[in-house]
C-alpha cells in the first residue's frame, strides 16, 4: 500500500476539482488546453460532463461565448455535413492551426504544389490557408517557383532564373553554346553559362589599378590647379585622393606606399619639389595619414613638378 506523506505535493484531477468547486468556465479551459485538435460543441459537452459538471449544451454555448469574447478559446470551422453541424473550439486560433502546420511540414521539401499544401489542413481551413500562404509570399518566406506545365509551384528557396527553362530551351541552349565555342577561347561549358544567367558566376579578378606614373601625376595636378586660385604648390592629399578615387572605381586597392616611392624619386630626379607644411601640428589626422616624411622626421605637405606643362 502506498504511504502517505504529507509533505508530497498534490494534483488532483479534474473530476476531484470540480467536486470541490470547479465550474464550466475553469473545467472548458483545462479540455482545451489538454486537446491536440479542436473538439466540437457536443463533444466538450460530453467532457464536461463527465467531469462532475451538470450543465446543458446551450447553457455550455454562453460559457464558450464568454471565453471566446476573453480571448481563451477560438472559434474553428467544421467540415462536418448537415443542416446544423456542431461549432468547433480550441485553446488556438483556426489561423494558428495553420501556420504551425506550415511551419511544421515547408522545411521538408523545397517545392510543393498547392495540391500538396491543402493536404496539411482539413478542407475547412483551406480558405484560410490561401491567406497564409500570400503572407508568407509577401514576407519572401516562400517563392513562386517557375512554371512547370499548367501546375503551380511554390518554393521555400528562391527559384534560380535557369529554372524556368524547358527542355526544349535547354537542348537549344546546347546548340547555340556549341556554335560560339567553335570560335571563344576558352571554351564556356554549359555550367559556367548558367552561372552567368542565375547571376551566381564568381567574380572575376578585380581591375588593375590605374599605372602611377609622372604622366598620371601631372594629369592629376593640371586638374587640381585651378582649385589653388593662382598657386602652383599641390597638396599631396589632394593628389592622392584623386589617386584612390580612380582605383575605386576600377574596384583597385591604391598603394600609397608606391604613391610616395613615385614622389620621391622624382624629387630626387629634380623632377618635382616637395615642401613641408609650415604648422604640421595643424595638418588633419585624415591627411597626416597619407602624407610621406623626410629624414628628420618633418611631413611633406606639398608638391609641385619643376617643368609644368
């Protein structure tokens, strides 16, 4: 025989709660909770019941009114037939059914056509599913898939472009990639040319920076010039600026350090005339930072070709 031990914490069941209190209200919310689908009026009734609950059907309908109005039970559509099929209810709504059935059975398989998804719910929800489904297309949580024959198809991942070509158009591509690989070099094979199309080709090799030379230099200082208003000493910041906005946009890393190897050879040449600044503790950190210093340490600030042209 079991032992009683007083200190064991109790939970008495439904039946033992009501006996002791309990009513409709608290006896509808814990069968609904305990429910892993919605159960009909009559069938709540029957519960209830047989929980120690004396109460009729109707009387059961005001009880389930009142919860529903609370925001605690949930009013679902009934597949059964006849003139007055018996209202359904759960502790989730009929649009939470759904989405956990989505939720629960998309990430099996990638496409699915619509036949496939109303198989997930009963027929009765399947309006409300059309709805779900155009949320989850609006959110980019699902894709139209391209079409295959008169079917729909939906996808959990983003369709690639090439998808959408048939058999026909794919035996074409063959062809015409046949005929111009008599001619390229190198040859494109038939996955590289898909690659192309879906856009996921990997990017080739970025443009070569633009040659630094003394021809590039002076090019950038004859358009620089009339910003100085009469002056023919250059900033080199402003050079090099201009240096590193012509590599951007051929997708090139500037090398300042070969920027102030060229500067230095040609003033070594005599070629060009540095000078420094006359307050470098007032010079910006941004341009201290591309600047070039000579042996005792001081910054050259400024540039300017010995021949202008």
């Amino acid at each position: 025989m079991r032992r009683y031990d007083p200190h064991a914490p109790t939970v008495p069941s439904t039946r033992a709660r009501l006996r002791f209190g309990m009513d409709a209200h608290e006896a509808l919310l814990e069968i609904l909770a305990q429910s892993d689908t919605p159960l009909p009026l009559s069938t709540l009734g029957t519960r209830v019941r047989k929980a120690g609950v004396r109460i009729r059907n109707d009387a059961l309908g005001d009880e389930l009114d009142g919860l529903v109005r609370e925001g605690r039970a949930f009013p679902h559509p009934t597949s059964a037939r006849g003139k007055k099929p018996s209202p359904r209810f759960w502790h989730r709504s009929a649009a939470d059914l759904v989405r956990g059935a989505l939720a629960e059975a998309l990430p099996r398989q990638v496409e699915w056509t619509p036949s496939q998804l109303r198989r997930l719910v009963p027929k009765a929800y399947h309006d409300l599913l059309d709805e779900q489904l155009g949320v989850l297309l609006a959110e980019g949580r699902l894709f139209e898939g391209p079409p295959k024959g008169r079917t729909r198809r939906l996808q959990t991942e983003p369709p690639r472009p090439t998808q959408a070509l048939t058999a026909a158009q794919m035996k074409s591509l063959r062809s015409v990639l046949s005929r111009v690989n008599t001619v390229r070099r190198p040859a494109l094979s038939l996955d590289e040319l898909l690659e192309v199309l879906d856009g996921t080709a990997p990017a080739g090799p970025p443009d070569a920076a633009p040659e630094l030379d003394e021809a590039l230099l002076r090019r950038l200082y004859d358009e620089d010039l009339a910003r100085r208003q009469g002056l023919r000493s250059m900033p080199i910041a402003w050079t090099w600026e201009r240096y590193a906005s012509l590599c951007a946009a051929r997708s090139a890393t500037p090398d300042l350090s070969q920027f102030h190897a060229l500067l230095r050879k040609l003033h070594a040449e005599s070629r060009v005339a540095l000078a420094v600044h006359d307050a470098t503790t007032s010079i910006p950190e941004s341009e201290r930072a591309v600047l070039p210093t000579r042996e005792d340490g001081r910054t050259y600030y400024y540039w300017t070709p010995v021949d202008p042209r």
